[in-house]
C-alpha cells in the first residue's frame, strides 16, 4: 500500500521560499565562476594568439634579410613585419596590439638576430568589477636571419 504524505499550502509555500533563497545565495557564485572562466580563456587564447603572432613576424623577417628581394630592416619597429604580426593575430583587436622589432648588431645580414615581440592589451569582464580592466600578455621569438 501506498501512503501519501499531504503537505499544506503552507508547507508547499515555504519550500518554495527556501528554493528562492538557496538560489540568490548560489546563482553569484556560479555566475562569477562562469564569467572567470571565460575571461581566463580569453587570456589563454591572447597568449598563444600573440605568441605564435610574433613568431610569424620573426620568420617573414628571417626569410626577408639583406640578401631577399625584398628585404625588411633593420631600423627597428619595421611597417612590414608589425603588419604581418596584427594580420595573423586573428581575433583580436588591433588597437590593443603593440607590435616591436629589433635587428641585432643592427644589421640584417645572415646570421644576424631578429626579435620580434608583441604586446596585447585583453580586456576582462569580470576584472573591471575589481578595477582591473586589461591584463597584458606578450610573446617575443628571436631568429637568426638565413638570408
């Protein structure tokens, strides 16, 4: 046999209140959760973005030495490879980008040093509550020109 336990309205009322307060303590913590996570993805995916951004700049600047057709350097801060830095920096604001190069011994002659670095300004969401806007994450490769 089956027994039913009956409940009240009242009963039935104040359950429902306790679910309403459960939920305002609990929903700010899952939301804060949600949102920093996804504000340290974005963090991640800037980093690798601009890390594997400045490594295409060294390479186009490697291969673009004294002795290429169409060489780049090696005046610092070189049109050329900052514009291919933000070209394969997908996704991100340009405007938040800040993009160096540097030929060392300054020249670029093969077997000379090129570094390329680039500096990303990643806006936050949840940061902002804290007065923490941006956070900056930046990559630099240095290769040896080839030619």
């Amino acid at each position: 046999m089956f027994l039913r336990h009956r409940t009240s309205r009242h009963e039935r009322g104040r359950r429902r209140g306790a679910s309403v307060a459960e939920m305002a303590l609990v929903l700010p913590v899952v939301l804060l959760l949600l949102f920093g996570t996804i504000d340290f993805t974005q963090v991640v995916y800037a980093y690798t973005t601009v890390s594997e951004a400045a490594r295409v700049g060294a390479r186009y600047a490697m291969t673009h030495g004294s002795l290429s057709t169409s060489p780049v350097g090696p005046t610092a801060n070189d049109s050329t490879v900052q514009s291919e830095v933000v070209n394969n920096a997908y996704a991100l604001q340009s405007s938040n980008l800040t993009v160096t190069s540097s030929w060392g011994q300054g020249s670029n002659q093969a077997g000379c040093p090129v570094t390329v670095s680039a500096t990303y300004a990643c806006p936050l969401t949840i940061g902002k509550f804290i007065g923490i806007n941006t956070v900056d994450v930046t990559g630099s490769t240095t290769m040896l020109i080839t030619h």
